[in-house]
C-alpha cells in the first residue's frame, strides 16, 4: 500500500501523453501567418499583371482598328490626313457612319474612334502617328507604299513602396 501512495503523489505526465503545448501551437500559428501573408503579395502581384495586360489588350485593340481604317483610307494616308500627335479627342463635324465622307473627314472620324477609344480605357493616355511615303513614286498612288510609326503611352501604377506611376508604350511599326 505504501507504493501506491508514493505513485499518487508523483505528478508527473505519463511519457505517452497526446496533445500540443501552447509554444507549439504558437509556432504553428505564425508560419501560417507568414504563409497567408506572402500568399496575398503574389494575389497582389498577379492583379497587377493582369490589369497591365488587359490595358496593352485594350490599345492594341484600339490601334487595330485605326490601321484597318487607315488601310481603306489610303488617300488620306498619303496626303498624312492620320498624322499627329493626340492627347484627348474631339468630336467631328461629319458623322462618317451616317453619311458617306471624304478621305479628309474620315481621317478626322477614324482619329476620333481612336483618340476617345484610348481615353476610355486607358489612363493618361497619349498618342503619336507619322507616316512616311515613300519618296520613289512622286505621284499618288492607290496603294500607299510608305511606312507609318504609332505610339501609344499610358500611366500605370506600380507596385514599388512609394506607388509612383510610371509611363508605358507601345509602338507600331506597319505599312497602311
């Protein structure tokens, strides 16, 4: 009987004991942390790149449609009716969808789909486009044969510390 007493009296955890202690479970719960945390940076990150592509989508969409119309406006073309530099846009006097138009003014319509297009769905955005004809012809021709330059810029924010915008573009090398 006497051992029995002495086996009550010793408060020691048996040596198969089940169960976490408290440091445990706090260092469970801070690499979980850290793991949620570096997991919202790469959900930030991959946002960022997805918004950047979906606006180099959008100009690219824009810029398609402005070479197509410039490719049926090969008069306009030539006579460097598209050339300029364009940061906001302004309606035309002639509604080209409504009415036929000169090459003139559907140079001016086709610039004004382009010009609000960008303003709508990029921020900032600016443009600039030059064509060059080429000096061998001398008279116009049905088929323009020069080259023309396009670039388009926008402001994007970055994902740096301070969250500065800084500037994109792309350019456009094509013959009409």
């Amino acid at each position: 009987m006497l051992k029995m007493r002495q086996r009550s009296k010793n408060k020691t955890a048996p040596a198969d004991q089940s169960g976490a202690s408290f440091m445990e479970v706090l260092v469970g719960v801070a690499i979980t942390s850290f793991g949620f945390l570096g997991a919202l940076g790469f959900l930030a990150l991959t946002t960022q790149l997805n918004q950047d592509a979906y606006i180099r989508t959008q100009a690219s969409y824009a810029t398609q449609a402005l070479i197509e119309s410039m490719h049926l406006n090969a008069a306009a073309v030539f006579e460097n009716k598209y050339d300029g530099t364009h940061t906001s846009y302004r309606h035309p006097e002639t509604d080209c969808l409504k009415q036929g138009c000169s090459p003139e003014d559907r140079a001016k319509y086709d610039r004004y789909r382009f010009d609000r297009s960008l303003n709508e769905n990029l921020p900032n955005a600016k443009s600039s486009l030059k064509c060059s004809s080429s000096t061998e012809l001398g008279n116009q021709s049905s088929v323009y044969s020069g080259s023309c330059r396009l670039e388009v810029s926008w402001s994007q924010l970055s994902l740096n510390k301070n969250g500065s915008s800084r500037y994109q573009s792309l350019v456009w090398v094509f013959q009409p």
